[in-house]
C-alpha cells in the first residue's frame, strides 16, 4: 500500500487483518507493512506477526517489514519477536530475521543491519532491547558477532 492509496486503501487492509482467509490476512500485512510508521497501524501488524491460525501470516508480514530495511521494520519484528509465545510464531519470526541478516550481508549492508541492532539494544521496550541484544551478542543465539569478537569454530 502506498501514500496514495489513501482511507479507502487502509480501511480495506484493516479489514482484512480480520479475514478468515489466510491469503487475506497475508496481504493485509504486506499492504500495511508499506506504511509501518503510522501508529494506526501498529496494532494490527503485531497482531498479524503473531497471527495465531497461521505461521504464512507471520513470514509475509515479516518479510514485508523487513524488506524495507530500516529500524521501524526490524524494530515491529523484534518487538513481536520479543512477544512470541507459541514455539511456530517464535521460530517463524526468528527465521526471518536471520534471513534478513543475511540478506544485508549479501547487499553489503552488514554495517548497517548492526548499527540498527545498536540503536534497538537502547530501545524503550524492554522486549526490543533483549531481543537486539540477542542478535549482537556472541553467544550461541546470536546472528550478528559483535565487532571485534570472533566466534568459535568447532
């Protein structure tokens, strides 16, 4: 969804977050994923990524966020992430953002996707920080080394 799309275009994606169809609810996330940065969409896209019925919800709606590559997309996923109760919704969101990991790195936006996990490891929500944290970390769960840390081979 677009600027242009207007009233008409958001109201039908808002309806359609409470679609019985999968595919429905689907490209509702895609269309408000274009528009993630008004609050009136907010509630709804953590809904679909914590969409209950159906993990498909969950992956479009987080790739759709994410493939804007910037901090207001990664921080809705994190925050959802952060959220997950269900083991399939928990591993869904995990995945695509390791998928957008890579991603970054194979546009050689790596320095850019940990500046982003930075930011978010200051971020407001607590749920947002852990999960930024996470991922910069040198753990085991982490998908982005710090800098200046080597993970262990073996």
């Amino acid at each position: 969804m677009s600027e242009g799309q207007g009233a008409d275009g958001l109201m039908a994606a808002l309806h359609d977050t409470e679609s019985e169809s999968w595919s429905c609810r689907a490209a509702a996330g895609r269309q408000l994923a274009a528009i993630a940065g008004r609050a009136e969409v907010a509630q709804f896209l953590e809904r679909l990524l914590l969409d209950p019925h159906d993990t498909g919800v969950t992956q479009e709606t987080a790739e759709a966020l994410l493939q804007r590559r910037d901090l207001v997309g990664l921080r809705i996923v994190l925050a959802a992430l952060s959220q997950a109760e269900e083991w399939p919704t928990a591993d869904q969101l995990d995945g695509e953002v390791f998928n957008h990991q890579s991603w970054m790195i194979a546009d050689g936006r790596r320095d850019q996707f940990v500046q982003q996990l930075e930011v978010l490891a200051a971020d407001e929500d607590a749920g947002v920080r852990e999960e930024a944290m996470r991922l910069l970390g040198s753990g085991p769960d982490a998908i982005v080394p710090s800098p200046g840390k080597k993970k262990s081979v073996g």
